[in-house]
C-alpha cells in the first residue's frame, strides 16, 4: 500500500500524520471520501509542512490508507501505534447501535483515537494541549457534575455547562474539548490501572488519584493540593516528574534548552524573597512568572511566562527527586547511588536548595471562617452556580489561624495572620455608613455583596498587570491581603462632575465631562471632613510608611496609576452599558517589598455608576446617601442596588468579543522570529496561530487560508512574515479588510534593501509595516484592544509600569533608596 510513499516515513513522522488525521475537519473529510479526495490530501500535505514534516497528498495517501487497513490484520507486536481496533475507531458512547448495524455505519460513527505508544496520545478535538491548571478546573467542574456524567446517554448540555464554568475560571475550552479531555483521563485511567509497564507495574498517570476518587464515587475533596503536587499511580515511586516530555506535559512550554547562563538569572530572581514568597503563596501564579519574564528580559535573557514556569516546575522536580531518592550503603558515607553528593547530578542544587531547604506545611481542607469574638470556627461553604467561580478557588483553601484586630473601620476589620508573615485578613461587616458615618445601617448580606465586588474588582486589575494588595479571596465576607502602612490619601478620579465637586466650584454644570480625567485628593481625617489637600500638602506633610518617604516620585506614581486604574473600569463598565461618573480610592505602602501599591477595598462604596449614563437610575450607594428617611422598604431598594453591582462586576472579567493574530510566514525557516511575534501576543491574552504560505509559490494557498479565517467573523489581525521580496504582505492587504501587519525578519546583508519591498506599497494598499516581532505583537493586541476591554486594560497597564520603571529608575539614579 506504500508504492507511492518513497522512503519509509519515520515514527515522528506517523505520529505528525495521525495528529492531523484527529483534526474534525479532516476526519469529516476523510469519512466522506474513505481516503480518495486530493483536496483534503493536499490540505494534509499542507498541514504537515507547518510541522515540519515533507510529504506530498500522494504519500500521505497511501500511508492513510495503509494505517487503516493494518489494524485489522496487525497486533501490538507487528505494528507501530497499533490499538485494538474496537478503541481506534470505536463509534460514540451511546450511539445504541446493534452490530449489524455498527458495521453499516461504521464510517460515519467512527472516532479516531491514535496511541503513540507508551503514555503519549493525541487528543481529539483539543487543539492547544492543555495545561495542568486547566485540567485541574476540569476534575472540580466533573466532581459537580458526577453523578449526571454517570447516568446520561446524551451528555452535551453537560458538558456546556461544563464549559461555561471553566470560561468563569478563566479556562477556554469549548464543550467538545471538555468532553474529548473527560473521555482521555477516565482511558488514560483505565490503562494506567490494567495496562502492565515492562517491568509489570501500571505505567504512570498525572491527575491518577484525582480521576480514581472521581470514578469510584468518593469524595476528592482531600486529593488536590495544588499546582507543585507529583501524582503519581500507586506503583509509580516517582521515576517520572510532572513535566516528563514522555507524557506530553509541559512539553509545549520548553521551546529551546536553557542555557547556564540563564538559568542562573532566573535562579536568582527565585531567591528574591518577594518572589519566592509569592511563589509559596500563591494559587495561581501566571502574574508572578510575567514578572520574571520581564525581569529576564532586562537581563537579556527571552523567555516567556510558561518557559519559566515550566523551568521552575522542573528544578523543583529534580531538587525534590534527589532529595527522596534513597542513600546507598556501599557508597562511602551512604551517598546517593551513582554520586557522591546531589550536587554533582544536577547544576544549581545548592542555589535549589537554599531556596527550597525549609518544609513545606501541608494545607488542611477546604473551609469558611466563622468569627466569634477573635476565635475562628471552620464552617462548610456552599456556592450557588453563579458563585462558582469563586467557590471553585477557595475550594483549596485552607483554615486561617486568625490573631488579634489590628484595625477596624466603618466597614471592614483588618486581623492578623499569624501563619502567614506579611499578610492580612480583610473582613468586611454587614454595615453602610454615609457622612462618615452620621448616618449608619446595618443591611444584612452587604458584607458578601461587598467583598465579591472587590474581589472581582481586583482580580480584574492583577490580571491586567496592576500591583494591588489582594491575594485571594478566603471566605464569602473575607480575603487575604498584603500587609500594607496605608497612606491617609483618598485619590478621587472625576469623569462627569457631579456631587460635592459641584458644591466646591459654583458654575460648573452638573454633567460637565472631564477630559482629561479631574484628579482630586482628599486628607483622611473625620473629625475635619476629610479636607481637601493640594499634592504640594501632602509632600509638605513628609510620610513615611514603612521605611518608604512619600516624595515626588512617590505621589507622581499615585497620581498615574490613579488615573490608569480609572480608564479599565470605566473601559469594563462600558460593556455593561453602564458610565463610571467617578471613584475613589487608596494606597499603602507593601511592608515587605516596601513599594507603593493599591490597597483598601474597591466596591460599591467607591463610586458612582449611571446605568446608559442616566443619574435616574444610578445603582451606587448615593442612593442611600439620598435617602430622606430609612425604611426597611428603603434599605431592600438600596440592597437590590448593590446586588446588581456585584452580579454584573463578574462579567468585567469575561471579554466581550474575542479576537485573534494569525501569522503567516512564507518559510519554516521564519519560526524562531514568528515564535517571538506569539509570545508577545500571549502576553495580551491574545491567541496566536501560525501558518506557512507564500504567496509567491502559491497563492491560491495564500488566499483560501485567508478566507478559512475571514469566513467565522471571528475580528483577526494578520501578521506577514516573509523575508527578502516581501509578496505575503501587499497580497493579503490587497484582497482581505482586515488589518495587516508586515513583520519582516531582516538579515544582516540584505535587510537594507529587502525591507523596501514591505515599506514600498502599491496605491490601494494599507498593510503597516513593523520590524520588532515584539512591537508587531503589541501593535496586533492595539487593534483587538479597541473591541477587547481585557486586551485594552493589559495594553493600559503595560504603559503605566513602563512609566512607573523609568519613574523608579531615574529616582535610583538620582541616589535615593528605594
């Protein structure tokens, strides 16, 4: 069957082919016409090309069809990737179909499932592989769902449902990709438990005790202890990390090996002890490796976040696998076999081992706090469907011992954190106070509504890359904050001048509108009112919190990020139809990084919002404010208030439109530079596909790709990357309205005179021209940003910390301590 094939196709080869065979399309295409469409043939050829693999629609013909007829006649011994063929192309799971009938209707029935031998599969309808975090948001959204996954014939509304969870936990990943992964674990299950490894043991699983509990019906709550766990089957004693590239984990996020030298700087930030403390901290950790992204990239050093995740993840595995990995006696001293010391089997041990020498303490289950008086009670919490998504993050939260009040406020307790150095608790009180508290309710439940909006609140500015106190959200009226020195500051930011502005400048119209935004600042003092101050005021009163003088740099940085944090909610509260009037709030000074940070709270007391910019129908707590008599009618009006707030303030955390980059370069030889292009685009939540096409070679190539993604309506930005005659750009620019971005990957001995073919344009065309791979990412995320309040606010954000750096910078050189 292979006369066509020319020489024998290698084992990487195969697994290339069966990856793409998986493709829906390309199955749906192959059911149709049993292996004899040369347009799908071609599409393959074509799709092993960007893989880096040379095969032309004839050969991956033939070897098509001589993978499907071997099954029938090969064993696991005679033929490589065999599977029994009943797993292969076993037809869906209730389906009911009698033999007879199966066999009829086989070819339409079928699901690919390719084994590439021992622990290696590919996934159906998965395309980018998923990450360990998502499987985890996946295992707690089937424990919910487990006992109707187990009695449903037809489980597609299950697993939409499934979906819409995992999108509320920031996971991506539609039904069918939910499914398909739902079916792999509980297969990767079964095989890890009845498939012998040579040596007679089941081979290795992650997520093995997780899937088991789920399986068996028994309570996983106990079994997930967080991102650094190693979960291996009962007979796997640890020989495989969790990031074997034999497994497919991780893989994805090496790229290129890391060389001495870099590991080194990314060892040294880990030691940092602000790093290495939030590192030990935190849950979910993509904000702290962009940090040392960026902080490698000062040191020359281009890795992205999930490279030095992924790195950190390994060093770990290796540090703890020779820490567990018993002395022999024969060795003088009872060394480790093969060595004398760790050390010499892997580089940087002791630097690993100075960061990692102290224990870990183990987390106790999932709780809520219950206060009385200053004792703390653990109580089971129970989320609805809407609260999901933060139930689902506090489901691994552990019991906090609870120290004495350090403060108290109209509205909130701050207490301490005996177990946790450098960190608080926020507890928010079923109390609404206006006119510092001359009027004073309590409204029973504001305390949960409370702390919800500012959680989501904060997590929204994190995720966009503001430095905030915020931590993690630990109960329904509570969270874990950093310890902050607050600056007696209330920065008031003003888009439509209303209410005590007004009082202070008689003439300006309710309604003026503000542009640039009205930054006032406002000295916290009850007794006086809360004066209003001057920035010259607050540098006369010389602060200093923490070890940290409040001077120019320090209040210049206030006033910037005042205004930047601002423009994302107001850009968020847009897609609600809902005009953010004005806001208030306030900053401490980090007791351990000694730097200025947003602090306090962010919820419905801070601001006022207009429903379609209407002051009739303002939701914010002016309305209580204006109350000329409280009345239980009255406060059940306000309440319904601030629940519309906190229901809508969680959809500021779901993008509105989504859009993507497709780059498209006219050689493999362009990937490294493509690579780059990706990475950048990662870092704005952007997702990037890459394709190979020339449109000088093949245009008719060039244009069908560019119809496939200009015919699902999904906004895409395209990105040319062709070297020396530049045809990809003008080609696409000339018959496609959507952007186009030429990126050129100039050399040295010609780019002088090739980057004239992507700046030169014939009349008509109007594709831009950007030479740095990393600019042509950020210029990509610009466009998407303007329909895209997540991507616009990572784009704010990103412009501010650059300010803030040069603002930090020149301070440093002026010779202050910072």
């Amino acid at each position: 069957m292979e006369a066509e094939a020319g020489r024998p196709w290698t084992e990487e080869e195969v697994r290339s082919l069966l990856a793409v065979w998986t493709d829906q399309n390309v199955e749906q295409g192959l059911r149709g016409g049993w292996g004899q469409d040369r347009a799908v043939f071609t599409s393959v050829s074509s799709r092993l090309q960007v893989l880096g693999v040379a095969r032309s629609w004839r050969q991956c013909c033939a070897k098509y069809r001589s993978l499907r007829q071997q099954p029938s006649t090969a064993n696991s011994q005679t033929m490589a990737f065999y599977q029994d063929p009943a797993t292969i192309l076993a037809p869906e799971e209730g389906a009911g179909l009698s033999r007879e009938a199966g066999r009829a209707n086989q070819e339409e029935r079928c699901r690919i499932k390719p084994t590439f031998g021992p622990g290696t599969r590919v996934e159906l309808e998965v395309g980018k592989h998923w990450a360990d975090e998502e499987v985890r948001a996946l295992l707690h959204t089937w424990a919910e769902r487990r006992e109707e996954l187990r009695g449903a014939a037809r489980n597609k509304s299950i697993f939409q449902e499934m979906s819409r969870r995992l999108q509320r936990l920031g996971v991506d990943r539609s039904w069918k990709q939910c499914r398909t992964k739902y079916k792999n674990l509980k297969y990767d299950y079964k095989s890890a438990k009845s498939t012998p490894g040579p040596d007679g043991p089941p081979k290795s699983m992650k997520f093995y005790c997780e899937v088991e509990a789920l399986v068996l019906g028994i309570d996983p709550q106990g079994l997930w202890r967080g991102p650094e766990r190693d979960q291996p089957t009962p007979n796997n004693k640890g020989e495989r990390g969790p990031l074997d590239m034999r497994s497919g984990a991780g893989g994805a996020d090496v790229g290129r090996n890391w060389q001495e030298e870099e590991v080194r700087a990314l060892v040294s930030i880990w030691a940092e002890e602000p790093v290495k403390r939030q590192l030990e901290n935190a849950t979910r950790n993509r904000d702290i490796f962009l940090h040392i992204s960026q902080r490698l990239r000062q040191l020359g050093v281009e890795r992205d976040w999930k490279q030095c995740r992924t790195k950190y993840k390994n060093l770990k595995y290796v540090y703890r696998s020779l820490q567990r990995a018993p002395p022999d006696p024969a060795l003088p001293g009872h060394a480790h076999p093969g060595h004398a010391h760790p050390g010499h089997a892997m580089s940087f041990y002791r630097e690993v081992d100075a960061i990692l020498r102290k224990a870990s303490i183990e987390q106790a289950p999932a709780t809520q706090l219950h206060r009385t008086g200053h004792r703390s009670t653990p109580v089971a919490y129970t989320a609805s469907d809407k609260e999901h998504r933060l139930s689902a993050e506090m489901a691994s939260a552990p019991e906090l011992k609870i120290g004495k009040k350090l403060n108290e406020g109209k509205t909130k307790e701050i207490y301490e954190l005996p177990d946790q150095q450098f960190h608080v608790l926020v507890q928010s009180k079923d109390q609404i106070t206006a006119g510092n508290a001359v009027r004073k309710d309590q409204m029973e439940g504001k305390a949960a509504i409370a702390n919800k909006t500012t959680s989501c609140v904060f997590r929204l500015l994190q995720d966009s890359g503001i430095k905030t106190a915020f931590v993690k959200q630990q109960s329904d009226t509570a969270f874990v904050a950093a310890q902050c020195e607050m600056i007696p500051i209330e920065w008031v930011c003003r888009r439509v001048a209303t209410g005590s502005f007004l009082k202070r400048n008689p003439g300006v119209n309710e309604g003026y509108r503000f542009s640039p935004l009205k930054i006032e600042l406002f000295f916290k003092d009850d007794a006086n009112n809360d004066p209003q101050w001057s920035e010259e005021q607050l540098l006369e009163a010389k602060f200093c919190f923490s070890g940290l003088d409040i001077g120019r740099c320090e209040v210049d940085i206030m006033n910037r990020s005042t205004v930047a944090i601002f423009e994302i909610l107001e850009r968020a509260w847009a897609t609600q139809n809902c005009t953010l009037v004005d806001m208030k709030i306030e900053f401490g000074v980090n007791v351990e990084t000694k730097e200025v940070i947003l602090a306090d709270v962010i919820d419905n007391d801070s601001w006022r919002l207009w429903p379609a910019g209407d002051r009739s129908q303002q939701k914010d707590k002016q309305v209580y404010r204006d109350l000329k008599e409280v009345t239980p009618e009255a406060m059940q009006m306000v309440k319904r208030n601030f629940e519309w707030v906190s229901e809508r303030v969680e959809l500021l955390l779901e993008p509105q439109s989504r859009g993507r980059v497709v780059v498209l370069m006219g050689s493999v030889s362009d990937l490294p530079h493509c690579e780059r292009i990706r990475s950048a685009c990662t870092t704005y939540g952007l997702p990037c596909t890459l394709r190979v096409t020339s449109a000088h070679k093949g245009p008719d190539e060039t244009l069908r790709i560019k119809a496939q993604y200009e015919g699902d309506g999904v906004p895409t930005v395209f990105v040319a990357v062709a070297g020396r005659s530049n045809g990809l750009g003008p080609v696409m620019s000339g018959n496609t309205a959507y952007p186009v971005i030429n990126c050129p990957p100039l050399t040295p001995n010609w780019g002088a005179q090739d980057v004239w073919s992507s700046l030169r344009m014939p009349s008509g065309l109007g594709c831009s021209t950007v030479l740095s791979p990393d600019a042509a990412g950020q210029f990509a995320a610009q466009v998407l940003g303007l329909s895209d309040h997540l991507v616009w606010a990572k784009l704010r954000a990103s412009m501010l910390n650059t300010w803030v750096s040069l603002k930090q910078a020149d301070k440093k050189l002026q010779g202050c301590s910072l």
